[in-house]
C-alpha cells in the first residue's frame, strides 16, 4: 500500500468510527476488522482492493460508485450501506445547501456554455434511455413502465402496480373519448396505450430516444391502436396545436433547471385554456434544490447526465410563471422503494441475459449500486415522488367564482 492510499484508508476509517447511527463491520485488505458504531443496521463490507479508501475520500458518491462498480470492495447489503452514508453525511449536506444559492450564481455562466439545449437534451437522454432496449425488457415488467408504481398490497404484482399507477394518472386528467391528450416523454409507450384503450382518447406522444420510438411505435401497432395514438419522435419545444390534456411521467426529471421555466412555457401553450395537466417526478427535498443544481453526484455522472431533481417549491413556482395552477399534489414516495427493490430482484435474476447483451459485470454492478442508491435515499427522504394535477389560470379567471370555489383541493395523499 502506497503511503497516499495508507493515509486515505486511515480517514475514512477515522470517519467511519463517529457514525451515530448504524454499524459498519469493514474487513480491510490487510485482513484486519474495524467494527465502527453502534446499532442496527448493521453492515458488513469486505475491501479487496486499496484503491477504494482514495476513490471513496476524494470522489464522494461518485467515487464510492465506480469502486464499487470496478469490484474493489463488496457488501452484503448495499442499500442498508448508503442508508448509514446518507444519514452520517446530512450535517454535510446540509451546510452544503446554505451555501447553494450563491454557488449556483457564480456557476451559472460557466455551465451554460458549449452545446445547444436541443442537442443536450436528446445526448444526455440517450445516455441513458437508449442503452438497449432488451436491457430494459428484462429489467422492467410486461408494461414497460419506468417509474414508480403504486402498491395497494405488498404481495401486489409489479406489473398491476404500474397499471393502477396509470390508471391513477388517468383518473386525475379525468380522460374520457372526447380528449386530446399528449403526452411529453413517451417512454416505451405503456401510458399512451393505457389510455387510449382503456378511456378511448386520442393521444400523441412524443420522446426524444430514438430506441423508445421505435418501440414505443410497434407496441402501438400491435395493440391496434394507430387509430388513436400518434407516436412522435418531437421535442418538447418542437410541438404544435392544442391538447384538451396533457401529461408527463417521470420525464420532467432529465429537464435541466435552467429549462424549467421554458417546459412549462411549452406545457401551457399546447393545453386548452380549459385544459388540465398531470406531472409525475421524482422531487429532492426542500432547501437542496440550489446545490442539485451545480453539485455532481454519482447519478448525474454515470446515470442521467444533466438530470436535476427540483423542489416541491421550485417546480410549482416554475408551472405558476406561465399562469399553471397547482389543483391537487399527491406524494406516492413511498411507493418507490418497493419498485425499485422490484427491478434490482429482475436484474439480478437475469444476469446471465443480460450479459448476452454485451453489458459487462462493471455495467451490471453500476446498476446494482444505482438502484440501491435510489433505494436508500427515499427511505431516508432525500427524495420523493409526487403526482401535480396543474390547469392554465385562464381556466380559473373565465368566472369570479371559480376563484372563489375550485374544483379540487390541494392534496398530499399518497
């Protein structure tokens, strides 16, 4: 061991013993055990390779990710890990978040330069979306739904999870034959054929992965619906016309902060004045959102490049510029980890198929640590997932009652 990588391991070591809560048991390289504080959880980590001490002090999250990816140390449960990582380094983060309003100011300039925003949306999406389409059908139920699903029972499957998660989406638009509704971010489809043919609207959807239209467009096919779905491969600020309805589900998260204001410019533009809106996405939580936006963690580096999460408060002040109106906000945060625990049960039950996709055991790792991560940081609520019903203002200023007796309230069930 280097004299460098000596002093690394002896910090985090040193680190690691003021944890006030959970317990690490680390079996070192050199074959000597640590047991640092007290309590459950407790978990056990092997280091195979003296590599990680440095990675993991010098790189954060983002070094414990792409160790843990490279094979350098194992764990025997992951999620419970980041858990005792997230709770040890909230002081951190939080001192962190005063101090993001001023660094997101100075950074500002600097990160807006080099690359038209069209061109960065549709590079970093694909980054992520068009990986292989056979990965994710092996990863995802038979909906090919990619966000969180609603769980009315544990021994619910994932598949009718994901259904009742669109289904709900659908009953808070209030769909019915006589709708236009359009859909921002298509993924592979599940959510337009779901209401196409269960409320028999007529529906265009549009994503900016080439690998998801051309699925999503077959699905669409097979399922006999092209008589009223229009799968588009359009930007969001590349759409035309009016729509009675308009939704998003989990698309609003690969936004970049800086175009928050412009998507729902686009989204009040393309509803009816009568119109409404539903907007599912994973939200960070309040006072964070200034230093998500400058601060590159291990999902922005290997998972979403240029993803921000926005703030309950951020993302209804944003749809509020252009006259959006909040009606209803539902959190079903905790709903996520069960469906992420779901698809890291899928992946690891197909690793010899996923293999055959020419994705490595780095890759397949990567992911693992992904979804655990994701996993630990809604138990521990430094993120949420929340449905937004949302209606153009115009629609509330047609009658002075309407202001004075709305249709719906302001809700946070989940």
């Amino acid at each position: 061991m280097t004299s460098a990588r000596g002093a690394a391991r002896s910090t985090v070591l040193a680190l690691a013993r003021r944890l006030e809560w959970g317990t690490l048991v680390i079996d070192d390289e050199l074959g000597t055990r640590h047991v640092c504080g007290a309590g459950a959880p407790t978990v056990e980590v092997r280091v195979r390779d003296d590599r990680a001490w440095a990675a993991v002090l010098l790189r954060g999250s983002i070094g414990l990710g792409e160790s843990y990816a490279q094979g350098w140390w194992e764990c025997d449960d992951l999620t419970s890990l980041l858990r005792i990582v997230f709770t040890a380094l909230r002081p951190v983060t939080r001192a962190l978040d005063r101090m993001g309003t001023t660094t997101a100011r100075f950074a500002d300039p600097v990160r807006r330069l080099g690359v038209t925003r069209g061109g960065r949306d549709r590079r970093n999406v694909r980054a992520h979306y068009d990986i292989s389409n056979e990965f994710f059908a092996l990863m995802l139920d038979p909906t090919m739904t990619y966000s969180c699903g609603l769980f009315a029972r544990p021994q619910v499957s994932l598949a009718d999870a994901q259904r009742a998660k669109l289904d709900r989406i659908c009953q808070l638009l209030e769909l019915s034959p006589d709708d236009e509704l359009l859909e921002i971010g298509s993924g592979w489809g599940s959510f337009a054929i779901h209401a196409a043919s269960s409320y028999g609207c007529r529906v265009t959807t549009t994503t900016i992965s080439e690998a998801q239209f051309e699925v999503a467009r077959d699905r669409v096919a097979s399922a006999g619906l092209t008589h009223l779905i229009t799968v588009r491969p359009d930007h969001y600020r590349e759409l035309t016309g009016r729509y009675s309805k308009v939704a998003s589900i989990e698309m609003f998260e690969a936004v970049g902060w800086r175009d928050h204001d412009e998507f729902f410019e686009a989204c009040s533009r393309l509803l009816d004045p009568h119109g409404l809106m539903a907007l599912q996405t994973i939200v960070i939580e309040e006072g964070a959102f200034d230093r998500t936006k400058v601060h590159q963690d291990f999902i922005k580096r290997f998972i979403f490049p240029g993803g921000c999460l926005p703030s309950v408060t951020a993302l209804v002040s944003s749809a509020a510029r252009p006259g959006l109106q909040l009606l209803e906000l539902h959190d079903i945060g905790r709903h996520y980890p069960e469906t992420l625990r779901r698809w890291r049960s899928s992946l690891d039950a197909q690793r010899e198929n996923v293999t055959r996709l020419g994705l490595d055991e780095s890759f397949q790792r990567m992911w693992t640590f992904y979804l655990c991560y994701c996993e630990a940081g809604f138990i521990q609520g430094r993120v949420s997932d929340v449905q937004v019903l949302l209606s153009n203002r115009s629609a509330r200023e047609t009658t002075a009652a309407a202001w004075t007796t709305p249709r719906r309230r302001v809700a946070t069930t989940g």
